[in-house]
C-alpha cells in the first residue's frame, strides 16, 4: 500500500494535497459505470444522560463496496450549562457549523486543484443566528432550527484577489451547502428496544 | 457552583438528566423578554492539507451574554481515501448524521422530560444516500447533498409500545431537523487573506 502510494506520488499529479489524476479517473469510472458514485454514509448514536449522547461512525458504502476505517471516530454531543447540559462536547447545532466549514473548504480546495487553482490557506469563522422560542414551541413564527447562517472565508490563493469570486462559486458546490441550503427528505421509525 | 448545583438537585425535579425545574424557569424568562431566547453560535475552520481541515467551535452568545467553556471543542473533517483523503477524521456529510443524531435524541429526551416521560434507553442508525456524481458535476438531475437519511430510533422507555409514536413526533421538533429538511439560507463572503 505504501509503495502504491509512493508511486502514485510520482507519476500523478497533485494539487492542494489532492491527487488530481485520481480524482480525474474516478469521474471516467463513473461514466463507464454510475452505480461506482452510490455512497451510504453512516452513523450510530447513544443516549447517555441529558443533552449527552455518543455517536460512532466508522462503515460506509461506495464504489460498489462496503468500506470501513480500522477503527470508528467517536463523537459527543452535550448543551452547555445554559442549556441545561455539561459541556461534554459541543452541541448538535455547533456540528452542524463544523460539517458546513470543513465541506465548503475541502470542496473549494478540491475543485481549485482540478481546476489548477494553487491555495495557500482557507480558514473560515461560521456564525448561526437560532431563536431558542422555536425548541421551546413558544411562536408559531419562530422556526426550530438556524434562522441563516454567515460563512466569511479568508483565502491565501495563487492569482487573489481576481478569484475570489471564482473560489466563493466553487465552495457552493458542497454536500453540505446543498443539505443545509435545500430541504433533505428524513424518514424516522421509532421501535422498541 | 458546586453547591448550587448539589441544592438545585435536591430541590429540582430532574427527569432523564433534565432539570425540569430550570427548563420552566427558562420559558418563564423568555415570556417575559424574548432576547433571552437569541443565541448565536460560531466555529471557526482552518485547512490543513486536501480533504483534511480542522474546527474549534467555543464561543456563543445565549441569554443576553456572551459565553465561552474552559476549552475549545477541536474537531477534525477528512474524506477517507476512496474519496482522495486519509481518514484523519469523519467526513463532513458523516458529521451531519452525528449532529442530526444528536439532536433529535436531545429534543426526544428533553421534551420527553417535560411531559414526565421516562426513558431508559435510545439508540439510533442513521444512513443517508449520497450520488457523488452531484459534487462532480456529472448530471443536473443529481444534487450535491443527501438524496434522502434514514433514521431508526430504538428506545426502551416507560409505557412504551403506546409511547413510540408521540416519541417520534417529539423528536422532529429538533434544530438540526429542520435544518436538514428545509432550506436554511447562507451568505458567504470571500476575502484575501
């Protein structure tokens, strides 16, 4: 594996850290065959105590096979004090901040590299405006979840300040841009344990 | 604090972790000024290398003040190799399923709580679909994000079977659930570092 990679290194171009060759053969794969871009991410919670849960991610499905890590990332919610929890870990609305900077950033970085775009540094401040009445069902006009969100990027770029605007388009083509930004249809079954 | 928390609990009533008392107390607050109710929450991300980028998420600002733990939550995004990274951490689209996890467990015991239901156990699988051939701009009929999540809460609780399907409903009264499932808007900005 190692001596793959090495010679990947060699003979491949990479660009931002991204082994563009790589990301090149993917998409012919994936015309050739378009069930190779079926993924299934995962991800598996527990309840603990209060605002405080666990949740382990490890397997997923994609290029036509189930994949997993040597080992699972763990990961845990809890409120802070304020909200009635301990701070054992950040809470589920601050993830959400975190899975919307990392999945704008690496889509900016990964689309600059195919497009040959050398960056620098990215590094980005989220900000998330959330009217706690909507939790608490205490306004019909107050919705549950963030009211908007603000994403300012500071960008150290081959060629700034002219693509700016260039990168500010090619981050909105995030995952998670579009999961935040456009509705996601969510199926719940609650069964007994 | 240490001693206001050991009074609060024996005089409190506390219902899975939840300080039922102080969540009252909260909404009694709220009626009387709603700016209590405005929270702002914030991370900030800087990336490391390709698919590899890092949050801290601390800072907030909550019942009329601003506030801050002890120590920032770090916490890694990286894309497993399939997808050109090197598993250096989950990756954005896992991290939603944790947050939506997290938050329809937290909103199912919180307002579980409230009505004096008691839970014993909650555990969740969630899976979500995702075409990468939306991210490579490979057709216009498939979006970037998640096509549909699957989320399957098993719970051991008092007076289930007959609870389960309040339980459901509770539960899609989270934050991160309406941010899945209906459009949140965000404004970016880029800047020149």
């Amino acid at each position: 594996m190692s001596e793959q990679t090495a010679t990947n290194l060699t003979q491949d171009l990479v660009v931002n850290g991204v082994n563009v060759t790589q990301l090149i053969d993917t998409v012919g794969l994936i015309k050739e065959n378009a069930d190779i871009a079926d993924f299934k991410f995962r991800a598996t919670n527990k309840w603990i105590n209060g605002g405080h849960n666990r949740s382990e991610i490890n397997e997923y499905h994609g290029a036509l096979q189930e994949m997993s890590r040597d080992e699972a990332f763990v990961m845990d919610n809890d409120e802070p004090p304020v909200l009635l929890g301990q701070d054992n870990g950040a809470n589920p609305v601050e993830y959400v901040l975190h899975a919307l900077a990392g999945c704008m950033t690496t889509t900016m970085v990964y689309k600059a590299a195919l497009l040959g775009i050398k960056l620098e540094e990215v590094e980005s401040e989220l900000e998330g405006d959330l009217d706690l009445r909507g939790f608490l069902e205490m306004s019909d006009d107050v919705r549950n979840g963030y009211k908007n969100i603000r994403v300012n990027f500071k960008v150290k770029a081959e060629g700034a300040p002219e693509r700016l605007k260039q990168l500010e388009k090619l981050c909105m083509g995030s995952p998670v841009f579009d999961i935040v930004t456009n509705p996601v249809p969510v199926t719940i079954t609650v069964n007994e344990k």
